[in-house]
C-alpha cells in the first residue's frame, strides 16, 4: 500500500543517509565557524534563538486563550446520532494495531466492542505482527465476535503505519470511512454515529475529522496529571483555535475519521514516519483538506512510568522534526499550497516543539553558571538585547505559561489539575531531556519505533468516554 504515497512526501527519501549527512555536516559548519569566530556567531545564534523561542510561546500562548472562546469543533447530540437508521450508515473500516501487547488485547476489545453500530455495517480488524507470537497467542484464547484478525507478514519499518496500510490494501476491505484505535483505547461508543453524522453537515473540503483525546487514568500520579493537562489543552483549546485560524491541524494517532477515498488520494500513512499522525493531517491541508474536531471523547492511558514516557515523548518528537524536514523540503511550494501563516504555524506546532524544549535546558544550564560565577564566556553569547530576551522569557513568559495553563485547566473543567498545573516547570524538565533523545535517534536511528509499554493502569468504564 505504500506505493499510493508519493515520494516527495516520504520520510524514507527526505531522510536518507544522505539527507542525514548534509544535516551533519551543517551542524559541524556551525561548530567551526562558532571557534573561528567565537565573538560574533555563537551570540548571533543565541539571539536568533531567543527571539524565535519567545516568539513561539507567545504564540502557543494565545492559541490556548483563544481556543478557549471556539465555537467551531463539531458537536453532534446522542438523539441526532441515534437518529440515522441503520441502513443510511456507510460501512465502517476500524483498525486495531497492536504489537507485543498480549496483556491489554482484552481491554481493546472490551472498549471496541462497545461501540454503538450495525455489526453488518462494521469490519474490526486486529493488526498483529507475524513475529509476535506472544500477542497471536492472546488473541487465539479470546472470543473475538465478529473482529477478523490479521497477521501483518515479517518486515522493516516495523511501524503502525505500515501495518495499517497493509490491512488496507487487502482486496475485500470495501469501507467508505476508515478510523483507527490504539491498543488501550477506551472511545465513546456513539463516536462512529456522530462522525457519520458530522460528515453530512459539514463542507466537502472536511477530509477529516479528529476526535478529542482523554486520560482514563489522569489521577493517578503527578506525571499522568501533567499528561492529562497537556492533552486537555492541545484537543479542547489549541487545536480547536487552530482549526479556526485555517491553519494545519496535526492528527492525534487515533480516533481520526477520514472517507476512505480521500485517504487514499492523499496517499495513506508514511511507513516511514513515527508520527504518521501528524505528517497525514498535513498531506491533508496541502491536498486541499480540512480537518475539524468533534466533540467526542476517546479516553487512553496516560504514561505513568517516567522512563516509558520519554520513550513515547522521544518518539513523538523524533516524528515531529521528521515531518517538519519532509513538508520543508520545497518551502515555496508549501506556502502557495497552505499559506505563509499556516506553514509558520506549522513549524511551530512541530520540529519547534522539540527544539524549543531542548533549547530551555541549554539556557536554564547557563543560567545556573551565570549565577555561579558571572564568567565572560557568558556576557559575549548573551549581549544586551539577547539577555533581556531571555529575562522576558525567564521572569514573564514561564510564569505566564503556568498562568495560562492554570486558566484553561479551569475553563475545561479540571479543578483539580491545579496544583499540577503550578509544578509544570517538572514537567519541561522531562521534555527536554525527550527532545535531546529525539535529536540523537533522529541522526542514528530515525525510522525506529520505539515501543510504548501500555496496561500500567486498569481503563474505566467504557461509559465513561461518552462525548458531551
């Protein structure tokens, strides 16, 4: 199925070992020129970089105060959902990826299982990997009612995306809407109904429609709190604000609704990409495509383990730099097909994400020699107009993004992340050390999927993720 993808937009060619090497070289060059002119490039890189991070928070900033007053994520009520009789419902496809999983198949199976749709209109299908036999094995002992499994044969990239474009390019997959669910994934069981309901509704320049993300487990620890808040800002406020400035909306990794045909216009998922997520939603605004949020609710679970976190965190941001190098390959090009604001959004809302968040270390680092020792190394990479950028950054802009973050977990309805909320500066520390992983794997192992361990918390009931 990879061959629907064009080329141009693969991260396979955008970062072959070529790309990699030109990108390496580049770096050395600005070592060199940094110790042949110690006085004038590295403060001219310190500016650069202090202006285009304060630049970028004030912009994160206002999209999660402005998402807060949307009025444009699609909601669609239980009656009207319910109200489509079963012969108007198109044939649902529903992808169910897993790998060395065995533990939590049930769980899977207990959240799909409940989802509210003619069973005759419907085709699940497991995604298990042929040398997987530990996970095969599960799923044999299981009574599967009605969800065909599919052994996905031997081979490299062993990503999602690989897997779910090889259960599509099986000859009797005859969906008209395709979804995808994660292995934990516990979604509103009228989340099909509303997204079929949606689709009639909107304009036919829709392609996609992205439901809201939760944490069934957000109380369980400080980490899953500070997890469960981000989700809550990026899917209730950020991408909804977004959306209404016309800019990309990147994909979540699941419960997105697509028409099976205008998934395989833009080409499917990148084997190649580790967030194949994020990469399609931006195929799909340069094809001409909108994506919208509905509001319905997919709850998962929230990485409570540190160590498993920044695997998953580091993956994420691996993904994000990746699908910012393929979509910049031709900046013109990009430009005329989405627009200048929406290409600078969207380097904003991807490779500048891991980058912003290994930068804040880098600076938090020389604060603290600063401190130590006032040496001169640090008053010439820190001029007077550069220092005072980072003051802004470091005395109005931290404290302005824990105060920003305090109002929107308010606004949507979670008091009680507060506290969370105010020891979120632990939580950057995190995503730095994320980001300088991603940088590394980025280098040296950049189409590695790095395995998130799931099941570390028991899901709540499957009423629970009914949207509102």
């Amino acid at each position: 199925m990879g061959e629907l993808l064009e080329p141009q937009f693969s991260a396979r060619t955008a970062l072959g070992s070529r790309a990699l090497v030109v990108l390496g070289a580049a770096a050395v060059l600005l070592v060199a020129l940094s110790v042949a002119y110690p006085t004038r490039v590295p403060p001219l890189v310190a500016m650069l970089s202090a202006w285009l991070y304060l630049a970028s928070t004030v912009d994160r900033n206002l999209l999660m105060l402005r998402g807060l007053n949307s009025s444009s994520m699609i909601r669609v009520s239980e009656t009207d959902a319910r109200a489509v009789p079963d012969w108007q419902l198109p044939r649902y496809t529903v992808l169910l990826p897993v790998y060395d999983e065995p533990a939590i198949v049930r769980n899977l199976l207990n959240g799909v299982g409940h989802l509210d749709y003619p069973p005759g209109k419907l085709d699940v299908m497991l995604l298990v990997e042929e040398d997987d036999s530990a996970t095969r094995k599960a799923v044999e002992a299981l009574s599967l009612n009605g969800i065909r499994v599919v052994v996905v044969p031997h081979s490299l990239p062993k990503t999602k995306p690989k897997a779910c474009n090889y259960a599509m390019s099986i000859s009797d997959v005859d969906g008209e809407m395709i979804t995808l669910y994660d292995a934990e994934d516990v979604p509103d069981p009228l989340q099909l109904r509303r997204a079929v309901v949606a689709f009639r509704r909107v304009p036919a320049d829709v392609g996609c429609l992205q439901a809201r993300l939760g944490y069934f487990n957000e109380r369980q620890n400080l980490l899953t709190r500070w997890f469960s808040m981000e989700y809550d800002q990026w899917f209730g406020a950020v991408l909804p604000a977004v959306q209404d400035a016309g800019c990309v909306v990147p994909l979540g990794g699941t419960s997105n609704h697509m028409r099976v045909r205008v998934w395989r216009e833009v080409g499917g998922w990148d084997e190649h990409n580790v967030t194949e997520d994020a990469d399609l939603g931006v195929r799909l605004a340069r094809y001409g495509y909108r994506t919208v949020i509905i509001d319905s609710i997919t709850l998962e679970e929230a990485n409570s383990d540190v160590i498993n976190w920044i695997r998953q965190r580091s993956r994420w941001y691996k993904g994000y730099l990746q699908t910012q190098i393929v979509h910049m390959r031709k900046p013109q090009l990009l430009i005329r097909q989405i627009g200048l604001k929406a290409t600078l959004r969207l380097v904003n809302m991807t490779g500048a994400i891991p980058l912003s968040n290994a930068v804040n270390i880098i600076l938090w680092s020389i604060m603290l020699v600063w401190l130590v020792g006032h040496p001169q190394a640090v008053s010439m990479l820190f001029p007077p107009i550069t220092y005072y950028v980072c003051l802004t950054l470091f005395l109005l802009a931290a404290p302005l993004s824990i105060y920003v973050g305090l109002v929107v977990t308010v606004a949507l309805g979670k008091p009680h992340l507060w506290w969370a909320a105010v020891l979120v500066p632990g939580y950057w520390v995190l995503q730095s050390i994320a980001a300088f992983k991603a940088l590394y794997q980025l280098f040296f192992r950049p189409f590695y999927w790095e395995k998130t361990v799931h099941g570390l918390a028991a899901p709540r009931g499957v009423g629970a993720a009914e949207g509102a």
